[in-house]
C-alpha cells in the first residue's frame, strides 16, 4: 500500500482513495478555460457528493421526518475516517436533520480542500496565463495523471453504451445530472434523449447500491435538482 501524500506542513494529510467529491469537482474542471462549471451552485453539490458517499459507506442512513420529509443521520458506530467526510458525519451525529438543512451547512468549506487535494495528487495545477496581455491571472490546468479522461470513460461506459454502473459512477452521474451539469461535459457525453434517460433513472436512485443508500442519495438528488431550478436563469 502507497503512502497517503499529504498536502503541506500545515494542513491534514491527503488520503490515499479519493474522495466521491473530488472526482466531481474533477470533472467539473473546464480544461479549455481553466474553469470550474456550475460555481453557482457548486457548494450544494460537492456535499452532496459527500453525503451520497456517506450512504453508500454506510455511515449514514435516511430517516422520515415531519411531513414525510427525508432525514439523514449518522450510524454511530461507523464513523468514516476522511476528515472532511467525517465533518459532514458529525453535524448529523448528534440528531437526524434533513438534506435541505445539511447541504447548505457543510457545503462552502468544500471547495478549498478539495480542490488543494486536487493539485496535490496532481489530476489539476495552478499556473498562469497571460490576459489582456498585461496581466498574469492564476489559472488551473489538468494534470498529467489522466484521472479526469478515465472518469469520461467510466461515465460514457454507462451514460452512451448503456454499460452496468458500479455504485461510484452512478453516484457522479446522478451528480452531475440532478445539478444541471451533465450538459457541461458534451462532446465527451453528447446530451441525446438515450444519454438523458439513462442520467435520469439514475437520478432517481436506480443503480443497485441498496436500500439504504438509495434512500440518501434520492433525497440528495431531489434537493440538487431544486437548487438548480432556482439558480437557472431560465427558471
């Protein structure tokens, strides 16, 4: 087993497996632009990333609330070792509290960490170009680790060929689709009536991850779609 890198003298080390939100947040890097899409919204669905992988770590489990809402609460002997997913285990460890509730509290410290991650791993680097042609404006690049290719490949797999998802890949799908984002990664995922279907049915929590998990991640899903809606222009 490789050691874990870690990301400075200063900060918490790096683990070894990536987490479910860095490989969103990987694939919503732009490498044409150097850009992050969906940065108006991109707090929500980073913990949502966070809260899905939770379910299906079995750290979490959904609960009903009043009026029938969905609740998510920690399983108390199954703390997740990762410390920015344990932070999002603990503010729903001392009672169950809903997705519309934890989403927005652990969502706006995400971007930061994992995007340091990012960069330390090297999928992503800071550089800089040229605007104006005065200025140096820091921008970022794609690495050289070809994990952001890779996880085009899985999603297309699914997405255009119709392939079985694992858990992990149906989880970024039904991300990147329940956030309005999925059309930001054609031409590698062209946005056809298939590619739209087989996105939507997995959205609404379809993908064999079990009952509990599913659970989680339907809830997560209904409010990234909300989110969304309210932040479109068009809505």
């Amino acid at each position: 087993m490789r050691a874990a890198p870690t990301s400075g003298p200063n900060t918490m080390p790096v683990p070894a497996d990536r987490t479910l939100a860095e490989d969103l947040l990987l694939l919503l890097f732009q490498p044409g632009s150097g850009t992050i899409a969906g940065e108006g919204t991109l707090s929500y669905v980073l913990a949502g990333a966070v809260l899905a992988e939770l379910g299906l770590g079995g750290h979490v489990r959904a609960g009903t609330g009043r009026m029938g809402s969905t609740t998510v609460s920690a399983v108390r002997d199954r703390p997740p070792a990762d410390h920015l997913l344990r932070d999002s285990w603990d503010y729903v460890s001392d009672k169950p509290r809903g997705v519309q509730t934890v989403l927005p509290a652990t969502g706006p410290t995400l971007r930061g960490p994992l995007l340091d991650r990012l960069v330390e791993r090297g999928d992503l680097r800071r550089g800089t170009r040229r605007a104006l042609g005065l200025f140096s404006v820091r921008v970022l690049e794609e690495g050289a680790t070809g994990r952001r290719p890779a996880l085009l490949t899985e999603l297309r797999a699914v997405l255009v060929d119709g392939a079985a998802p694992t858990p992990r890949v149906a989880a970024l799908a039904a991300l990147l689709h329940a956030s309005g984002t999925l059309p930001q990664l054609h031409p590698h995922l062209p946005w056809t009536g298939p590619v739209i279907a087989r996105a939507e049915a997995l959205k609404d929590g379809r993908w064999e991850a079990g009952a509990a998990a599913e659970a989680v991640s339907r809830s997560v899903m209904a409010y990234l779609v909300a989110v969304s809606a309210a932040a479109s222009p068009h809505a």
